[in-house]
C-alpha cells in the first residue's frame, strides 16, 4: 500500500554545499514537479556563500529549508530521512536539476509493485548549458546484477541524482554507514540492484551538471589528490555494502574482494606516502590483474592495456616512493 491515495508520494531532498550559483535551478525544477504527491526539503549543510540566503527565498505549502553545520552529504540526508513521510525519496545534488516530469515518469514506473529503487539517466551539461553526454553512458545491467558485483565490482549507475529509493529501503542502507563517510549514491545504487527489485528507465530526467568542482572530479582535472579523494570514496561504498551483505549472509569474505579493477587502478595510481599506506604495492598489484584477468565483458584489448599499466606502475611507483623517502 502506498501511503497516500494509493500513489507513489516523493520526498526531494535537495543537498546544497555552497552552491549559490546552482541552487535556485535546482530547487525550481523541484518544485515544478507535475506529479502532485511531492515534497521538496532543503537540507543546507553550512553554506558559507549565501546560497541559504537564496533557499529560504523560496516558500511553498510543500517546501522547507533545514539548516545544519557541515557534515557532508551523507549527513545532510540523515539528518531529515527519520521524519520523511512519503514512499520514495530522490536526492538531488544542488547542482542537478530535474526535469518537471521526472517524479510522474518514476511513478509510472513504479506501478504497484514498490522496487526498491528506480534509475534514469541524467545528461551531462556544461556551463554554458551545452550537452556533453549521459550518465550512466553503458546500458543498465537489468538482470544478473548480484552475480556482476560479486565478481566484478559496481555496475553502470547514475550519480546520486538519478535515483529514487523507497524510504524504507534507504534508511536500511544508512544505517550501515561509517560515522564521517561523505557519498552513499555507489553503494545504494549497488545494493539495490543486487536485490533485483529495482526498475531502470532509459529515459532522461533529469541533468547532471560539469562544472569542474564536481565531487566525482567529472569534468575536472584530475590530480593525484583528486583521484586519491574519489577512490577513498569508492572504497567507502564497497565497505558499506559488505557491511549490509553480511546481514544478508551474502557477502564475500573480505570487503575487498568487491572492490572493481578500474578502483584497484586508480588506487595504485595515487599511493605514496602516508596515502593509502594500508595497502601493500603486491596486494594491489594482484588485486588489480586478478580482476581485470577476469573482466571478459571489458574486452581482450581493454583488459591487456590496463594489466600492463598496472603491471608498469607497480615496479616503477615503489621506487618513487623510495626516492621520497627522507
């Protein structure tokens, strides 16, 4: 039973950072939603920009602003879900936006069946408003996900705005979150589809903007530090998704072994130093050959290019660090 008038009701949660520039489109699109069942919330996690200013300029009988000291994404989310109301809740980064239809199209999908997580796609714009691609670009994996992420890692997802979870399957996942983690969209995303109750539209509903100060670094260069801050994020879902197989009595024996080759990559590619010390350079260098020796869906050549770099990078890195070394 759905909780009000036997529709699908929607909570957007948007979370705003110092988004001046974006936030008032992403709150508009919000509130133009043609589904009727919608509420919008506001969740300002210390701005320091004016863009709180810009929220609370906004009133509807469905609308309000909640105001907190920051703490990251995560926790801006946390701090409202126990008092949302409605069935599903989409998280929109204040950066985003979505299309005035996109709620109506999820309900659609939704029918009467309440997966636990619709997924869209989102297309990517630049600052000049200009389209630059969709995301997720592969197809949807919409059968076998579970087994595709024991062996492989992540599937191809939307970010954090292209997704609406049920409210009950999401507070579920947040309370297997570590105390500080800043991103849930990988490991929700995940969890969902290993679950299979969960419904993928090829459809655009919404966008996804680039603009260089992206946290998934999307259209930013990427340093060391940079790479080193998403990895450290990918770990994080990994580890929160191990965490909530293991109540399941489905997760494999160590976190690490659903971690992906391309995070396994890129996590050889930013240590050094005190940075991602916990890793030996042998356990990555086998972690990461032993994943994409097994990844036939990336291809031969995709597959040998990549063991190669990894192979390249772990005997001549160590040495580097070597030569650092006071």
């Amino acid at each position: 039973m759905f909780l009000t008038q036997n529709k699908p009701s929607f909570t957007i949660v948007v979370t705003n950072y110092n988004y001046v520039e974006f936030v008032a489109s992403a709150i508009k699109s919000a509130l133009n939603q043609t589904w009727p069942a919608v509420e919008i919330v506001v969740v300002d996690d210390g701005s320091t920009d004016g863009s709180l200013t810009v929220a609370r300029g906004f009133a509807a009988a469905n609308y309000r602003v909640v105001a907190k000291e920051n703490g990251g994404q995560n926790s801006a989310i946390a701090a409202v879900l126990p008092s949302i109301a409605t069935d599903y809740v989409i998280a929109l980064d204040a950066d985003d936006r979505l299309a005035p239809g996109a709620c109506a199209a999820i309900a659609t999908a939704i029918g009467a069946d309440r997966p636990n997580a619709v997924m869209y796609r989102l297309e990517c714009r630049d600052r000049a408003e200009r389209p630059i691609g969709l995301l997720p670009e592969e197809p949807f994996r919409r059968t076998g996900a579970a087994g595709h992420i024991a062996a492989h890692g992540g599937i191809p997802a939307p970010p954090t705005s292209g997704n609406a979870y049920r409210t009950d399957f999401l507070r579920e996942l947040f309370a297997f979150l570590d105390d500080g983690s800043f991103s849930f969209d990988g490991y929700a995303s995940w969890a969902a589809a290993w679950t299979g109750d969960v419904v993928c539209l090829d459809a655009v509903l919404g966008v996804y903007r680039v603009h260089g100060a992206n946290v998934s670094a999307l259209g930013a260069r990427v340093d060391r530090v940079r790479r080193a801050r998403v990895v450290g994020f990918a770990l994080a879902h990994y580890r929160h998704l191990h965490a909530w197989l293991a109540t399941r009595g489905e997760a494999p024996a160590r976190w690490q072994d659903l971690v992906d080759a391309y995070t396994w990559r890129d996590l050889i590619a930013c240590k050094g130093g005190a940075v991602f010390s916990e890793f030996a350079w042998t356990e990555l260098f086998v972690a990461a050959v032993r994943k994409f020796g097994r990844a036939g869906h990336l291809g031969r050549w995709r597959r040998t290019k990549n063991i190669l770099a990894v192979a390249l990078a772990c005997a001549v890195l160590p040495l580097r660090d070597l030569a650092w070394r006071p």
